[in-house]
C-alpha cells in the first residue's frame, strides 16, 4: 500500500506502441460498461488563463468499474501556441487511486495514452459505422499527432482504405501527414481542399478549431461517416439532417460543441440518434438513408482503462518506477 509507481512517457510509449489491438478492445469495452452504468464520469474541469485565451488544462475525474475498478483523473493542458515552436500542443498527466482505499497507485505520463484512446474511440466508432465491403476513399481534416494517431488504429482497426486525401492550412503538417498516412495503408494519397475531403466517404475532423468552419449548405451523401473528433469543426445545421452517435449525450452536448449548437438551435436533443456503447451493444438503428457523425467530447474513463493496462504492463515489463514508502502514515495510529 506504500508503493507509488511512475511510469515515464518513454516506457509509456514502448507499452503502447504494441498494444493497438488491446487498446481498441479496451476502449470498446469501456464504452459498454459506461452504456451499462458501470462508470461514474462527471464533468470534466476547465482552467483558463486570460493573457492566454487559447490555451487551457482540464481535469478529467473518473471511476470505472468492472476488472479495471479504479479511480483516476487526468491534468491535460492544450497550449496550441506550442505548434508555432515546434512542440506538441498537449502534454498530460494521469493518477491512478485505489478505489478500496482511496491511495493513489501511480502517476503515469498520458499524452500518449490521451491520444490513443481519442484515436481508438474514432476507429472503433468507424468500424460500426461503415457499411459496405468496398474500401473507403478516406480524408483526414488536420495534420496533428492526433490525426496522425487516428490513421494508426484505423489501420490497427482494419478499416480498408482505397484512397487517402489530406487537409491543413499548414502545408508542411500536411506532407508529414501524407506521408505517414501512405507507409501506413500503402494507398495513393494527396494533399486537397475542404471540398476535396467533405466529398470523401470517411472523413475525419482532427483540427483546434474554435467554431464550425464547415458551411450549412455542405452536400453530405447517404452512408458517408464524418468522425467530428474537434466537435467544433461542423455546422450545427448539417447535423440535424444526420444520424448522430456521441460517447455520452450530456458531456458532448455542452462548450459549444457542433451538437452544442444544434441543441441551442433546435431547442431539444431529438436529433441524437444514440450512443456509441448503445450502438456497440447492437441498440441503435442508423438510418441507411443520412449521412452520420460520431462526435465524442473525450471520457476521462476511457484515459483511466488504459492507463491501467499501460500501468499493469509497465510492472510487468519492468519499466515502472517503483517508490517505496511514498505514502508518508500507512497506519491511523
């Protein structure tokens, strides 16, 4: 009960960069035992800075239950001004309580598994969403590490992919992306406007967009899939005429979010169609007939499930920093 562990980001990384597959399992498991009632997951917690209005780190609480049956929180700050300097925009932390006792277990760098979860929840959402057994002409809104993780577990995932098109207004991320995306499906792919991506049959949204840039009038197909990971890229108007799956309809339908806005514009929440752990469990319908958008705001729940495989494995692994004698009284008297 004394010993706390530190896993570090480079030991971290070594965990996951084997771990594609157990990551998607584990994060559609998550979703099912949250659709189950198996989670406690409150609002997330915003800190803003006002000489820097860009920028903000969140506190993401949560418990989750089950084999994982633990609590934890992730502190992830977003400093888009990083980019200018060549850094990443996110770094983050996680802590891991005992859920018995209430100590804390470990301290984990997450930035890593902050992405792979956001990248594991795009895929296993593309993966029920796509119909047909043809492979899918793929565009990617958004050259950053997390668009660049999407592709990964979309691969991992075995989404086929025929084609993949490339959209950023910065043209360097942009080739850095092209070329990850073709070693990784070994498909032809370019670098295109918007209107080239919102033609494709999968589109996803990876930007740090601030409000929807995607015109209301936008043409969208029967049976095409828009992966609305920013949440805030998409006219609210568009989603009225779609099927929408979110991770949990309350945390997605606040900070004004594309869905956000489409409650506000509407005045109710008709147009959701489910959730993404009801859809996983076989209890949503989607209409062949629109076009559908997955929109999931981020469950800290999720950082918590494999933060705990990435803890479990690092032990293992031999990679975790163990502390002893971390908790300073272990007796009451």
């Amino acid at each position: 009960m004394s010993h706390f562990f530190v896993v570090p980001g480079a030991a971290v990384s070594t965990v996951l960069a084997g771990a594609h597959k157990d990551v998607l399992r584990i994060v559609a498991e998550t979703y099912v035992a949250h659709e189950q009632g198996l989670s406690v997951n409150p609002d997330s917690y915003f800190l803003r800075f006002p000489d820097k209005p860009n920028a903000r780190v969140i506190a993401l609480p949560s418990y989750l239950g089950g084999e994982v049956d633990t609590i934890g929180m992730k502190w992830i700050a977003s400093f888009p001004d990083n980019i200018k300097e060549g850094l990443p925009r996110a770094s983050a932390t996680l802590l891991l309580n005992d859920y018995a006792t209430g100590y804390p277990l470990a301290c984990l760098e997450a930035a890593g598994i902050s992405a792979v979860r956001t990248a594991a929840s795009a895929a296993v959402a593309a993966s029920e969403l796509i119909t047909g057994t043809e492979p899918v002409r793929l565009a990617v809104v958004g050259a950053g590490v997390i668009a660049r993780t999407i592709i990964d577990y979309l691969h991992a995932g075995g989404v086929q992919v025929a084609e993949v098109l490339v959209h950023d207004l910065d043209a360097t991320s942009a080739g850095h992306l092209s070329e990850h995306a073709a070693a990784r499906f070994g498909v032809p792919v370019s670098i295109g406007t918007l209107d080239d991506a919102l033609d494709r049959d999968l589109v996803v949204f990876a930007t740090t967009a601030a409000a929807p840039y995607v015109p209301a009038d936008t043409a969208l197909r029967p049976g095409q899939v828009l992966l609305n990971v920013s949440l805030r890229d998409i006219a609210p108007e568009l989603l009225l005429g779609s099927n929408n799956i979110v991770d949990d309809v309350d945390h997605c339908l606040k900070a004004q979010t594309s869905p956000h806005l489409a409650e506000q514009l509407t005045g109710g929440r008709e147009f959701i169609t489910g959730t993404l752990g009801a859809l996983l469990q076989g209890d949503v319908t989607i209409d062949p007939d629109k076009p559908t958008v997955f929109s999931p705001f981020g469950l800290g729940i999720l950082d918590l499930a494999v933060g705990h495989h990435v803890l479990h494995e690092a032990k293992r692994q031999g990679s975790a920093i163990d502390i002893p004698d971390f908790i300073g009284e272990t007796k009451r008297w």
